[in-house]
C-alpha cells in the first residue's frame, strides 16, 4: 500500500475492511462520499481518515479499529529493513554480538488494545484475545499482527529512535526491571522480527 496515492471508494474498501465491516458497507460508502468530496474542507489522506470518523459520530470502537488498519498499512508501506533473526544470536553472549547495534523494525508498529473497545479487533485476529498489546511487523505479503508481551513493548519503546549495542540495551533494561527481563523480551522481538542490525 502506498499511502501517498490518490485513493477512490475501492481502495477505502480494500484497506479498511474491518471498518467497513463494522459499519456496514452502505453507512461506510457514505461516509467515505463524504470524506472524498472536494467541498468537505478536509484532507482526504488515508491518515486522516480515523480523524475523519471520529467527527461522524461513530462508535469510538470502530475509530479504533480504522486506527489499527491504518497501522497495518503503514506497516505495510513502511522502510525496508532485514529483521535480525534469531540464527544470528546462537553465539550469543559472543563479545561482538554484545557490541552490535540494534534498532526497532522502522515499519513495526505497537498498538496498545483498550479493554473496551478493540473487540473487533480481537475478533478478527484471535491471538490478540488475551493481549494488552498487538505488534504489527513487516512480511513480504503483507502486515503480520502478533501478541505482544510487556516486556517487549518496553524493549521496543526504547529502542524506538535510540540505536543502541545489544550490551547496553540489556543492561539497562536488567537495572531498571530487574536480572533476567531484557533477554527474554529481546529474544521475543528478533523472533517477531521487530529489529534490526543499525549502523
């Protein structure tokens, strides 16, 4: 998905189908009328578009869900990068492992899932059911949505925008959390493909 293209009706409908299911497909051509037509006075861009619904008094739910979808595009259309894969760790705690710098994925994208409002969400993708958070990463075909613990959201928050040696980053992470927490969670991000080698 390229985002920065113009979009018409089938593309809405291609990319936000949680969306639209949950509004119906007539109520949610309707409103993408709406959006798309020269004299609304706003900018219809793809990331504009939850922005849009929650200004035509839809439930915050559905909001949500457009948000997530816009989420997974962004994902999909995001910077390449090689994920890290776990095969490149079997040396660990190899000195010149400790001394690479790692970076977050820069398509992967953490969504933290509200009590209330994200049942269409974990209805559409079951392994979030018991799941505070959802880590969308990058495929070849496509965004991948995956569970995601604590632990690793903290990781990649970190991470996020701050390169940093392996080294460093467990042992930060240990002294603020406690000894044993950074591996594990750093082990669960290379697996869900969340980070990369930085230069």
């Amino acid at each position: 998905m390229n985002l920065n293209q113009n979009f018409n009706h089938n593309d809405y409908a291609t990319y936000f189908p949680l969306t639209q299911n949950c509004l119906g497909k007539r109520a949610f051509a309707r409103i993408i009328r709406s959006y798309l037509n020269p004299d609304a006075n706003v900018d219809p861009a793809p990331w504009s578009f939850p922005a849009f619904l929650s200004l035509s008094n839809v439930a915050p739910e559905i909001v949500e869900t457009s948000e997530f979808e816009l989420k997974m595009a962004e994902c999909s259309d995001g910077l390449p990068g090689d994920p890290l894969q776990l095969i490149q760790l079997a040396d660990f705690p190899d000195p010149e492992l400790l001394s690479l710098t790692v970076a977050k994925h820069p398509a992967a994208r953490i969504v933290r899932l509200s009590d209330n409002e994200s049942r269409y969400i974990r209805g559409a993708f079951p392994n979030l059911e018991n799941s505070a958070f959802a880590l969308i990463t990058r495929r070849i075909s496509g965004a991948l949505v995956l569970s995601a613990s604590e632990p690793e959201i903290i990781l990649l928050n970190y991470l996020d925008g701050r390169p940093t040696t392996i080294g460093e980053l467990l042992a930060k992470l240990d002294d603020d959390h406690g000894g044993g927490f950074a591996l594990n969670a750093f082990c669960e991000a290379v697996d869900h493909g969340a980070i990369i080698a930085s230069e």
